[in-house]
C-alpha cells in the first residue's frame, strides 16, 4: 500500500500541491486516477436508449452500481453509493413563451466504507458528476451568457457565472419526480445527513467531474465552502474539487470568490490538446450586449498533462483527447512536462480503448469495446425479448 491514508491531507491538497505536481508524487498520482476512475460509473450506467421508457435514468440500483461497473475488483478504495441526484437542463423558446425541461441523472454521491476508511486515512463523502450526454445539456453548454450566482454567494453578489450550469445547478422541474428540488439541494440535503452521520469520526468532502462534470463540480465545490455543512462543534469540513477536462465556469470576480475560500481546495486537470478546457473564451451578461462581453477565468491550481505524447497510442489525429480515459492513461504516464512519458501501471492500458480507437494495434485491444450487452433486451422464458433496462431503486418504489 501507498502512503495515502498517512498523507490524504496534503493529497486533497492542503498545501495546494506544493512540491507535489513536478515531479508528479506517486500517491498523488494514484489518487488521482482513483477519482477519475469513480466519474465512469455515472456515463456507463446511463440510459441514453431513445426507445427506452427510463431514458435519462441509471440502468442500475445504487447497491449495484460499483460492481457493475468495474469499481470493486482489485479497488482499495471502497464506498457505498448512498444517494443518486438529478438535474434539470432547460431551453427557453422565447418567441412561444415557453420553457422546454427535462430531468436526468447526472451522479451521485457515495461514502468511504470502513474498509475504505483504512485505505483513505479519513470517512471520505464524494459527490461525483457526470459529462453532457442528453441533448438539452449540450443546448445548456453552449449558453455562453453570464449570470450571478445568488444562492452561492448571496444577494447582489458580483461573480457571474455561466447561465446554463447555474441552472441545471439550481433549478427545479415540477413535472419531474426527481427534480421536485434542485440538484444542489438533493446534494446539500444528503452531505449534511452524512457529515452528521459521521460526525465524530475525520471526515473529507471530494467533488469531482469530467467534462460538463467538472463544470458542475467546479459550483457545487465552491457552494460547500461558500455556505458550508459544519459537524455541531462548529468543525469545518474540508472540500477538495478534482476537475478533469473542465470548461471556464465564471468571470474574474468568480475567480476571486473560489480563490478566497478558506476551506476549499481545487485542481484543474487539463489536456495541452483539449479544446475543452479553453473555452468558453468570454460571454455577457444576461440583459447586457456583446460590447459588455467578459472572459471567462480558469479556477484552481494547474496540471497539464500532454497525452499525445504517450507512445502507447496510435499517430492518429482522429484521436479524442477530452475523453476520461486518454486522461487516466496520461496521469498514469506524466512526470514533468519535458520529462519523458513512462507508464507507472497504477491505469489498466486496456481502458484507453474503452470508448474509442486510441491504442497502437501492438497490444491488440477491440477498439471502442465497452458497451451494455444486448442493449438492454432480455430474453424471457418464452423466448421473446423485452427492453428491460433499469434496475429499480429505493427511490423509484416511492413514486
């Protein structure tokens, strides 16, 4: 075992990485590629089948959702999924005066078993958000307008932060069951059930997210230190933000307010050949014109990984460098950024083909070979086939 549990502190960065990132620290590294790991469960869970009843759902229970996703053979680091949350992304049809809505589930949160207490050091909570998959999250992307963010920082706050991710951050969808409350009370509501919970033992809160992920991550971070969950002796929390492949969330005045709070700790992984984590490049306020435009800042402390520079992979330049994996295969192999690319081992290389054509054909991997066997048709004892593609959670029983 790895000197994590001794040193998870400086590892959630305490110390703001310092000393720890050239050369990239071993455990960091490890930790690292344990988080990212634990984003995939929420993109492969969910059903994106058009033709399916539970589009937009989890295709499994949360008691199951780790072993059927890969999460519990040779993994230390054991939780227990204790609440999935939903958001709504929405489109405004200005010109009929109506708002198109629709819920989806975009995570969870889980909590460090006491087995995986042991390998942490610490009663870890993750919140953990998944990427865009529906096509109303990409409509919200791609909103590049500029609101102020009440509910983080107050009344009349100044930070402005991007329209689309503070509403599906924050908004609610009464024809929805899972939307009757927003995203981010669901989250606060089950972080303060666990902190209590826990509240005599040493306890961490990690967000982490990949993509549109890390956008969300990146809100709801700093919203958990902004307005903090305290245990009843008033002890704070820490909050660690993990974003890989984030976009720019807010202007300068955002940047200021995730800078300045105390308890919160973030590091921003990005890709020298991701596009994703450039933009958006600048936006306006909501009311104002594009003469009021603003840039867009990146928050928290800085890793750029090249994993281009990996000779495991292809000379393809159809390759896609924001996908989760390429980043896992390139923490795995980063030292410095001249340094020459070694793989440690701590990422299974077979990953790296997961969802694309990545590999070099020398370690002969099925190209884009993850997928939901059969598509979710089972075959019943008569012999048909049925669409039975979700498995039924506490949750869907209260409805």
């Amino acid at each position: 075992m790895s000197g994590i549990a001794e040193r998870w502190r400086v590892l959630s960065g305490s110390d703001n990485w310092k000393d720890l990132l050239e050369p990239l620290d071993s455990d960091l590294r490890r930790y690292l590629i344990h988080y990212g790991t634990m984003i995939s469960p929420a993109v492969d869970a969910f059903i994106d089948e058009p033709a399916s009843k539970n589009l937009g759902l989890s295709r499994y229970a949360r008691r199951n959702l780790f072993e059927n996703t890969g999460l519990v053979k040779g993994n230390p680091f054991k939780y227990e999924v204790t609440k999935y949350f939903y958001a709504t992304s929405q489109l405004s049809l200005g010109a009929i005066g109506y708002t198109l809505k629709q819920s989806n589930w975009n995570g969870y949160v889980a909590v460090a078993t006491d087995e995986g207490k042991a390998a942490l050091g610490r009663r870890d909570i993750v919140i953990v958000w998944r990427g865009t998959i529906q096509p109303l999250e990409w409509v919200d992307d791609f909103i590049f307008l500029f609101v102020n963010a009440p509910l983080i920082f107050g009344q009349n706050s100044d930070p402005l932060v991007h329209m689309g991710w503070y509403y599906m951050y924050t908004s609610i969808n009464q024809d929805s069951e899972f939307n009757k409350t927003s995203a981010r009370d669901q989250i606060r509501e089950e972080v303060a059930r666990l902190v209590e919970l826990y509240k005599d033992e040493e306890v961490s809160i990690t967000v982490i997210g990949h993509s549109l992920g890390s956008s969300m991550a990146t809100l709801n971070a700093v919203d958990l230190a902004a307005n903090p969950i305290n245990i009843n002796n008033n002890k704070v929390v820490p909050v660690t933000a993990f974003m890989y492949a984030s976009p720019r969330v807010g202007d300068e005045n955002f940047k200021k307010a995730f800078s300045n709070q105390q308890n919160l700790r973030a590091l921003r992984i990005s890709d020298a050949n991701d596009k994703v984590s450039k933009v958006p490049p600048f936006g306006w306020k909501v009311g104002e014109t594009e003469s009021s435009k603003k840039d867009y800042e990146e928050v928290g402390v800085a890793l750029e990984i090249e994993s281009k520079k990996s000779y495991y992979l292809k000379p393809d330049e159809g390759i896609s460098y924001h996908d989760l994996m390429l980043y896992l295969h390139g923490i795995d192999l980063y030292q410095t950024p001249q340094g020459t690319f070694e793989r440690k081992g701590e990422f299974d290389l077979a990953k790296v083909n997961k969802y694309q054509d990545a590999l070099s054909v020398d370690y002969h991997i099925p190209i884009a070979w993850f997928n939901i066997e059969d598509k979710g048709m089972v075959q019943q004892d008569d012999g048909n086939y049925i669409l039975d593609d979700h498995e039924p959670d506490e949750l869907d029983m209260m409805f």
